[in-house]
C-alpha cells in the first residue's frame, strides 16, 4: 500500500509524486478530503494509523477492487 497527495481537476488527480509510475495500471482508492486547510506533516506512525483506519471503514471497497 502507498500514500500520496493530490489535487483532483475533471476527472483526473494530479501529483508530482513520480514513485507513482511502478503503479502504472494498479487499481486504486481515492478518499477525497472537504478540509481547505493547508497540509501539514505528520509521522508514519499517525499516517499508518489513520490510513489503517480508512481501509477498515471502508473494507467493502476493497473487496470490490479485489475482484
């Protein structure tokens, strides 16, 4: 699993991580954030945490893309 910011424009995210091209054609899950706050950093272990979090709120999700 990999995280990641964007910025979504139409229908298409916009990065400049460039680590994401050995995912070239991997499905993905996108949690679009309501915040207009400014990023900040925060630790692996919070990132980890909150992103487990995600997956398990939204295990069906996963499921479907596993198919």
């Amino acid at each position: 699993m990999y995280a990641t910011i964007g910025t979504v424009k139409g229908n298409t995210v916009f990065t400049s991580d460039t680590s994401l091209e050995r995912y070239d054609g991997k499905k993905v899950v996108i949690t679009v954030l309501d915040d207009e706050t400014q990023y900040t950093t925060v630790s692996d272990e919070k990132l980890f945490a909150l992103s487990n979090s995600l997956i398990n709120q939204n295990m069906e999700a996963y499921r479907e893309l596993a198919k």
